[in-house]
C-alpha cells in the first residue's frame, strides 16, 4: 500500500485530488490533513472510502503537530494547504505569509525527517506576474518571477524554500503552476462559484473593473491528473506549469454562465477594480504535455458539469452560506473558525 500525505484536502483541489487519487488507485491510502479553515469543508470529503482516507486536523505551521502525523517513508507530500484567495491577501498578509510561507518550510523539514520519498508543491502562474494585454506572449518555466499580490509574493517564497530543499538537501522535490481552476465544491468567494451562485439566486454578479482581465481556465479534475502525472513521471526538481490553452476574459466567463443559466446580463455589476489586479495570465504547457498529460474537459463541457454540481447541490451551497458547514468546529474542537 502506498501512502499520500496530503495537506489542504478538504479544501477545493485539494478535496478533488484526494477523490481522484482514492478512485483511481485501490493500493493507495491518504493521510489528509488540513487545519479547517473557513475554506476547509468536511462536506467536501463525502463518500471517500473511509478504510484508506484518515483525516487529521493540524495546521502545517505547526511543526509537532505535523511531525507527529506524517509517517515515515511516505510515498508522497502533496501541499495543497494554503490562503488562496487574493483580495483576503490584500486586506491582511499575515495568514498568507505564516501559511504559504512557514508552513511549507515546516512541511519540507518534516518529510526531510520523515524520508518522504517525493514532495510536490502546489503553486500558481500567478508567481510569474502579469503579462500584457493583447500579446503573444506566455508563461513557461523559466519565466522570471514577478509576483504582484501578496498572496502571489508568498507563493513565490515558498517556491525558492521548495527549490532550496532540492538543491541543498537532495530531498525530491516537485513543483507544479496551475492557472484558474473551475469545478465542482469551489467555496463561492471566487469568480465562477460566485457568479454560478448569486445568478442562480437572481441576484448581482460583480465584476471587477472594465471585467476585461484574462485568465486561463482548467477544470479541477484535469489539474489533478497533471499533479498525479508530475508525482508518478517527473524528475526530481522540476517545475511544470499546468494550463489548458483556454483564455477568457473575466466578462465573457460571468456572460457565459448567465446565458448557460437563463439569466439577463443586467445582473452583471461592474465594481471598483481590485488593486493591483493582474491584467492577463496565460500558460504555456508544452513540459507537462511532453510528460503525457492533456486536459480532458473542453471550456464548455467543463462549464457546464460545474454549473449543473452546483444546481445538483443546494445542500452543500445552503451550508456553505449560512456557516452551517463550519459546526463541527465546536462540536468537534471546541471552536469556531471564522467565514470573514
Ligand atoms: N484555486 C485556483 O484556481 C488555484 C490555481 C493555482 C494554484 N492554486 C493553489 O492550489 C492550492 C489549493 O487551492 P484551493 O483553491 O483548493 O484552495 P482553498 O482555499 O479552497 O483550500 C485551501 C485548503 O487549505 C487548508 N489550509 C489553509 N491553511 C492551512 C494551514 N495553515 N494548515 C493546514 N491546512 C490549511 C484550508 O482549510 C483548505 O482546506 C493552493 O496552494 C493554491 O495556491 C489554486
């Protein structure tokens, strides 16, 4: 039996990544662990076959905490476990740098005394900035970096600890950038959960500035297969950024959707631009395609399944809205994490 340590897994990708890997491999087992924050979501961890999926609370910065639930020898370190949203990021850095940051140093300590045999880091193309408008130009991995929030800024940090692990320790160490992921269970503070969900309810969808920004879109499950490609193929020390060649404007995404729903544009808001917003990311993925991986959803087909989870499960969005989601903190820990 092989085993995954896996951190951030009741989170978005994280959650469909542990659900791939557990569907897809019956001699795997998962140790999953994730600090419940307020995009932490046990609902999100559903109907995982309990025998080979354990879950811990702890948080990654916590070095005993992490030591003590990390085996030896794993198989691998999968770091999903992060703050990932960029506006919370620019109301408070803090709990971006103590996690993104120290927390992925903890991680790299712990499965250097643990043996773990690999350590795949999650990252962003948001590391390597903003290109322009209009451009041929992409991201490849060798794009300086030039990360202009500070969520992007603590992602970046921990990318140059991930790439010291390797170069100083020999530790086998894996870094994949992925652009925007779409998909099922994504907590709908981001821009296609948001728009799905307030649509569905009629009410205001908002759209940052002239809604002309750019961004390249990947369904969640085909993220996740490249992670598992990188993990089972790919040399140690490498880097791959991840995309599905599927640039959209930020106003074609929102007007998508209304029109997949039924819904007139007048509910689209035009509000006052995030400061510093990146105007256009767009990634390259030849290396990780010469590794023998291809997106599988097309934007459309990919959009679709999304919006139809979310009008299949009302339960989980209801939840989700009114912090229902959030009672197990006090009924299993004593306390309360916090939506805002
Ligand atoms: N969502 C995207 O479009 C996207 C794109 C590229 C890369 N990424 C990266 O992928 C990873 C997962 O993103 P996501 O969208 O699923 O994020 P998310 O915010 O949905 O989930 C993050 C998870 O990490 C957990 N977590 C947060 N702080 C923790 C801590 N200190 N200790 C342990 N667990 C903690 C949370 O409880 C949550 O379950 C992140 O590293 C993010 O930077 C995301």
């Amino acid at each position: 039996m092989r085993t995954f340590f896996v951190t951030g897994g009741a989170g978005f990708i994280g959650a469909a990544f542990v659900h791939l890997i557990l569907r897809e491999f019956s001699d795997v087992r998962v140790i999953n662990f994730d600090a419940l924050t307020y995009a932490g979501n046990l609902d999100n961890l559903s109907g995982l076959d309990s025998d080979r999926h354990t879950f811990v609370r702890g948080d990654i910065r916590d070095p005993m905490a992490v030591k003590e639930s990390m085996p030896m020898d794993v198989d691998a370190v999968v770091n999903f476990a992060a703050e990932s949203h960029v506006d919370r990021s620019i109301e408070s850095a803090h709990d971006f740098v103590t996690t993104n940051v120290v927390g992925t140093q903890v991680l790299l300590d712990a499965a250097r005394g643990t043996r773990a045999r690999k350590f795949c880091h999650i990252s962003t193309d948001e590391v390597m900035g903003s290109l322009s408008d209009g451009s041929e130009e992409v991201f490849t991995e060798d794009s300086p970096f030039a990360p202009n929030s500070p969520y992007a800024a603590s992602k970046a940090a921990a990318e140059h600890l991930v790439r010291a692990a390797h170069h100083t320790f020999g530790l086998h160490t894996l870094i994949t950038r992925c652009g925007n992921n779409y998909g099922p269970r994504q907590f709908p503070e981001k821009l296609i959960p948001l728009a799905i969900t307030n649509a569905l309810q009629d009410r205001e969808v908002p759209v940052y500035g002239d809604g002309r920004n750019v961004r390249d879109w990947i369904y969640v499950h085909d993220h996740c297969r490249a992670v598992l490609q990188v993990i089972e193929r790919a040399p140690a020390g490498e880097t791959y950024n991840i995309g599905a060649r599927n640039e959209q404007r930020n106003i074609e995404v929102v007007e998508s959707i209304l029109k997949a729903l039924n819904k007139p544009s007048s509910l689209i808001k035009f509000v006052t631009d995030r400061p510093g917003h990146d105007r256009r990311y767009s990634i390259d993925p030849g290396k990780i395609e010469k590794l023998g991986w291809l997106p599988r959803a097309g934007w459309s087909e990919g959009l679709e399944k999304t919006i139809d989870w979310y009008i299949k499960n009302p339960q989980w969005l209801a939840r989700v809205r009114t912090g229902e989601y959030l009672d197990y903190y006090e009924r299993q820990y004593g306390e309360r994490a916090s939506q805002k």
